[in-house]
C-alpha cells in the first residue's frame, strides 16, 4: 500500500526524531527539519503529500512559512502542530490554507487520522487540477509547456 | 491591616477635629466680628442718645431755674424802682407789696425788708419779728453794696431755715439803699426737685464752695464726687453751658453726671444717674444680643459636630472603598504577572511533556514487536506507558487552561463584517464538526452593515455557541445552522442545531457560571456565562430555545452601531 510522504517541522529535534520513528512505523516516508528555512529548502527540493508544521520555532515561525509555502506555489497540505492552543493563530494558520490544527501533546492515532484526510484531500485537489490541466491541454497544447515548467521547478 | 485601620481611624479623628474647628471658625468669626461691630455701634449711639437726652433735660431745667430765678430779681428790681425809699420804708406799704407779689406769685416772696446803708432793716414786711435787725456783717449785704443786686446763697441766717434772698441797691439823694426779698426754699427746691428720671436720676444744685443749694437727700450722696471737678474748672463744659461726664463714686457704682452753670457762673445744677439706670435698655439690648449669640453659637457648634461626623463618616467610606479598590487593583495586576508567568512556563512545559507522551508511545509500538510478546511483564508494560500518556495529557489540560486564562483578550473595538467572523470560524471548526459528522449550514444576509465590537470578543461567543453545539452532537451527528439576519433595530444571529435539546430544568440556568452538564474535568461551566457578560457589555441580548429531542436555538441580539451612538 502506497503511503503517504509526510515532512514533519519541529525545532525540537527529539520531538520530532521521535514522531517520525512513530510515523515511520506507520508505513509513512517521514522526513524531519527543525526550522522554517529548512522546511522551504526540503520542499523546493522533494514533493511532500503532508507537512506537519509546528507554529513557534526560532527564526521563521510556521505562520511566516506557511505564508512561504503558499506564495512559492508549493503542492502540499499542511497539518499544524502546536503547543499553544490560541483561537487566534490556529485561526490565520486556517485561513492561510493549512488544512487542520492539533495540539501537543497529541495522541498518534489522531495525528495519524488528519494525515490520512490532509492527504486524501490533496490527492483529490491534485486530481482535480490534473483533470483541469488536461483540459487545457485539449483546449490549447501549449499549455503542457506550462505543466513542465511547474513540474521542473 | 489592624495597623492601616488604626492610622485611617486616627486619620479620622484629625480630620474631624480640623473639620469641626474650620467650621467653628469660620462661622463664629464673623458672627462675633460684626455682632461686636454693631454693639459698639450701638453703644456709642446709645449713650449719645442718652447724653443728648440728659443734656437736653438739663438744659431746659437751667433755663427755667435762671428764668425763675431772673424773674424774681426783676420783680424786686420793679419795686425798688417804682417805690421811692420813704414809701417803702412804711411798713404798711411795703406789707400791701408783699401782699401784692404773694397773690402774683403764689407765696414765692416769703418776706420783704428795706435796708439802709449801714445795714440796719429800715422796715419789713413778713411772717417773722426781724425788727431793726443789722447786716452789715452779711456777706450777701456786702456784695449787694458792691454790685447792683444780688441773688445769695442759701443759708441759715437769723431764722434758722434755710433760704436765700435776692437784694437790689438803689440809690436815694446820694444815699445807698438797698430793698431785698427772702425767695421760699420749698418753691424753689421743687423746680430741682421735679427733675427725676428713671429710679435713681435726680437732680440738685451746688454752690462755688460745693454747698447744697437744694434740699437734697444728703445721706444718698457721697461725700466725695466726681461733680466736683465741674466747679474748680470750666474747661470740661460744652458750648451750650452742659456738661457731662461718668465717673466712680464711694459705692464703687458707675454714675453719669450732668452739669450746667446757673446764676451766671455761682451755682451748679447738677444731674445724677447711675449708669446702669441710664443705660437699662441697652443693657437688656445686650442681653438679648447675648443670648442670641450664645444659641446660636451652640446651633452652630452642634451643626458642626453633626455635619462632619456625617462627612467624615463619608470620607472614610469612600477612603475604605478606595483602600478595598487599590488592593484589589494591586491583586489584579498580582494575578496578571502571575499569569503572565504561568502562561509562559506552561508554554515550555508542553513541548517536554509532549517528547514524553510520544516517546512513551514508541515504546508502545516496540512492545507490539515479536521479541517483547512472550515478556511476561508486557501487561505491566502497557498499563505503565498507558498511564504516562494520560498523565501527559492531564498536563496539557492544565497547561491550555492557563494559557487560555492569561490569554490577554483585545477588546479593541473596530468595525466588522459579522459574516466574515462567521465564516472564519465556520472554516476553523469544519475539521471538528467533520470528525463528529456534523454539518455547519450558513445562511447569512448579504450588505449587513458593519457592527463595532471586539472581535476576539465575538469570535469567543460564537466559537463557544459552536462548539457547545458540536459537543452537544458529538454521539450521533447532526447539523447547526447559522443565519444572520436583521430584525429592526438589532443584528440577529441564529444558531440553531438539531441535538438531543436542554432538558427546561436546566435551560434556565445555562448562563449562570459554572453551571455545567459535562463530566467533572471536560467543562468549566464559564462559556456560556462569559458570552453572556459579552453581549450583555456590547449593549446586546442573548437568549435560548430548545425543545429535548428536537434541538436548540440561541439567538444573539446586537445593537446597530448607530444606536449604540444614540445610547451614548
């Protein structure tokens, strides 16, 4: 069974060796940075189905990244992770485009669930924008130029 | 805190004492200035209206005595004048004379006699047997020769009754002679006599020497007066012949004495008064001015003491209600700091704490592992590792909680579109409500005007509506529908969802705080309290229906911002 490619940001670095040993166990493909800059590196580097982002980190923060993410145009679905359970931030984290909030300390099932939707979402909304693309590409053939453009960046 | 009491009540104390003084003085000052004022006022008046009386009295007196006592030697003087010395010298005649003045001047002239040169009575006419009797030696017949008449002295002389004579020189064929009369002392003494004001005004008369020209009650005066001065020096004496003066006498009492110069210049009439007589109706004046004073002093006095108590008793209300607010201040700003502090510490807490809870769970998972299946601790194992996990999460419900209670709020209020707050938190939630198969329903008017509130406030009170419904929900799904409409003058929010409903026991009591109907540790029993405080603050009303088995719907009412201008 196919499993999900999950990056999972944490400036705790046992934190997040921990998580990824449970994820790993999971049957997921766990990659893990400590920092916001490191995370748009990863991304800009190797495609990611889910980013599991912890909002309060020094340097960028997962709000600043988050923001990043979406103005590069990075395909990916985002899960926050944090310890500070603020209506507010959870809220612009939302309302930047991540797909969901948890807080820590989290039971590994839930965060396993919201991985499980995050990825079933983006795999939808990838086959959506295929579909979207091939219609282009009927409509007009020059746009698969643009489909590799993207694919090469 | 006995110490802060003891110092406010010694506080008090002073307060009031300077109260009651300021008050005292201030009102005692100018009562007593211009009652002090006015009584000199008055005195000074009073007594030259008495002066003036006495004076007045006194002078009128003087012009009668010189007047009686001119008319008298005019009299005489006519007879000396009209009569030659042979007829009078007939005694027969000069008694028809006297018959003749006594019927005029009903018995003023007690006798009549003529005297010649060397002082022998020539003739008289009269009640008493003088005869031929010589006065050469007299001291009124040496000045008679002297002058051209003479009004003596009262004295004794021959009879041995006090009496004076008027005497007129007249001049025969170079010869002196001289025709005097003996003016009835009983008359004349009544024309002083008559002068009697009050109880003790009286008055009398006094010769040079300071003899008694008058039948005066001797024995009520003292020897030594200060009238006397009158007699030795004229200086004292006003323009119109009176003079006045206050003075001490043996009794140690105050008497006021009135002067005028008779006879031109020989006798003194003199007034006598005692001054508390003189003066009785001013001092019943002041007596009155007293005891007005003296009441109203205690009015003022009592009202002082009264007023104050009543303001101090105020003052130190207001001063503990002061005190009271202060601590309560410092222990907000105490509570602040503290939270400050516990929200920054539960932040670092929960990283650790989660290291732990997953590390706690990757044991977990190695135990599910072939090589641990046969340990016959595994049991003990799972159940140790189970009670990590929940402990862990026991520490995050303590750490959100502080976190959400140090949370510091912006209550700023600024313009807001009600339905993007809607929106907003319908997109948080969806993910919740996912999981607990509900459906969140929006059904929002379009072009509401912007409404001025708190917008943390307002995501508060709707976070809390949804997420009660949510819970309410949360066994077997359900649907909430939120629809935001106008109705009047209000903003109405409806959120309605189709949940197992309030039983109506409990549907009164809802926003009471810390009313709950979840198990002991899942709810606070705040939510629904706070956003009523909210609502209630924005000038709004919360209410509630609900129906068991059907569902419930709040509606929040919200004031239109140009009302809550017009409120203002």
């Amino acid at each position: 069974m196919k499993r999900a490619r999950v990056l999972f940001v944490d400036d705790e670095i046992i934190f997040a060796n921990n998580m990824s040993k449970l994820l790993t166990s999971r049957g997921y493909r766990v990659t893990t940075v400590n920092s916001g800059d490191a995370t748009l590196e990863k991304l800009e580097d190797q495609e990611f189905d889910v980013v599991v982002l912890d909002l309060k980190m020094p340097g960028k923060d997962g709000i600043t990244t988050l923001r990043e993410i979406k103005i590069r145009g990075l395909f990916t679905e985002t899960l926050i992770l944090t310890g500070h359970g603020a209506i507010d931030s959870a809220l612009e984290a939302i309302k930047l485009g991540a797909y969901d909030y948890l807080t820590k300390p989290c039971e590994i099932d839930d965060l396993v669930e919201k991985i499980e939707g995050a990825w079933e979402k983006k795999d939808h909304d990838e086959k959506v924008d295929m579909q979207e693309k091939i219609k282009k590409v009927v409509e007009s053939p020059s746009a698969v130029f643009q489909i590799f453009k993207k694919k090469k960046k | 805190m006995d110490r802060n009491q003891l110092t406010a009540k010694a506080k008090d104390k002073a307060l009031f004492r300077n109260r009651v003084l300021t008050i005292i003085i201030v009102s005692f000052t100018p009562m007593i200035l211009i009652s002090g004022i006015i009584l000199y006022q008055f005195y000074t008046s009073y007594h030259e209206k008495v002066y003036a009386h006495l004076g007045t009295i006194v002078k009128k007196h003087k012009r009668n005595i010189d007047s009686f006592l001119n008319e008298k030697l005019g009299n005489i003087r006519f007879i000396a004048r009209t009569f030659s010395f042979e007829e009078l010298s007939d005694e027969s005649f000069l008694q028809d004379r006297l018959v003749t003045l006594q019927q005029e001047f009903d018995h003023v002239f007690v006798d009549i006699g003529v005297i010649n040169e060397q002082g022998i009575q020539v003739s008289y006419a009269g009640p008493f047997k003088l005869g031929k009797a010589l006065y050469s030696e007299a001291d009124w017949f040496q000045k008679a020769m002297e002058s051209e008449y003479v009004i003596s002295d009262v004295f004794f002389g021959l009879r041995g009754l006090p009496h004076f004579i008027i005497a007129v020189r007249e001049n025969h064929n170079g010869r002196d002679w001289i025709l005097r009369s003996t003016i009835d002392f009983v008359a004349f003494n009544n024309l002083v006599e008559n002068i009697r004001i009050g109880e003790t005004g009286f008055a009398f008369i006094l010769n040079r020497e300071g003899k008694f020209q008058t039948k005066t009650l001797l024995d009520i005066l003292p020897k030594k007066m200060p009238c006397m001065d009158f007699v030795k020096s004229r200086r004292k004496i006003s323009k119109e012949g009176i003079c006045i003066s206050e003075g001490v006498d043996d009794s140690e009492e105050k008497y006021i004495y009135v002067g005028a110069f008779l006879k031109g210049g020989d006798w003194l009439l003199m007034f006598r008064q005692r001054s508390s007589d003189a003066f009785s109706d001013f001092r019943s004046a002041v007596s009155v001015t007293l005891a007005i004073i003296l009441l109203g002093g205690l009015g003022i006095i009592s009202m002082a003491f009264i007023l104050t108590k009543r303001t101090v008793k105020r003052i130190s209300q207001v001063d503990q209600k002061k005190r009271m607010m202060n601590e309560q201040i410092i222990e907000t700003g105490k509570l602040a700091s503290v939270g400050e502090l516990a929200a920054g510490i539960a932040h670092e807490i929960n990283n650790p704490v989660a290291i732990m809870v997953e590390e706690a769970g990757w044991i977990e998972d190695l135990l599910e592992e072939e090589e641990f299946k046969e340990g016959e601790n595994l049991g003990e194992f799972k159940r140790a590792l189970n009670q990590i996990r929940a402990q862990g999460h026991r520490c995050k419900e303590i750490t959100h909680k502080l976190l959400s209670f140090a949370r510091k709020t912006d209550s700023r209020v600024k313009d807001l579109n009600i339905n993007n707050v809607i929106d907003e938190l319908v997109t948080l939630s969806e993910q919740r409500a996912k999981y607990s198969k509900v459906v969140i329903e929006t059904s929002l008017q379009d072009n509401l005007p912007n409404i001025k509130a708190s917008e943390t406030e307002l995501q508060q009170v709707f976070l809390n509506l949804i997420n009660n419904a949510i819970d309410a929900m949360e066994k077997e799904g359900g649907t909430i529908s939120i629809k935001s409409r106008l109705d009047g003058k209000d903003f109405v929010i409806d959120l309605a969802d189709n949940g197992p409903g309030i039983p109506q026991a409990n549907l009164l009591r809802i926003f009471d705080p810390f009313f709950t109907t979840k198990p002991v540790g899942k709810g606070t029993g705040l939510g629904l309290s706070i956003c009523y405080g909210i609502i209630k603050k924005m000038g709004g009303e919360i209410s509630v229906e609900s129906n068991v088995g059907t569902g419930t719907t709040f509606h929040v009412y919200m004031p239109l911002p140009g009302d809550e201008e017009n409120q203002d």
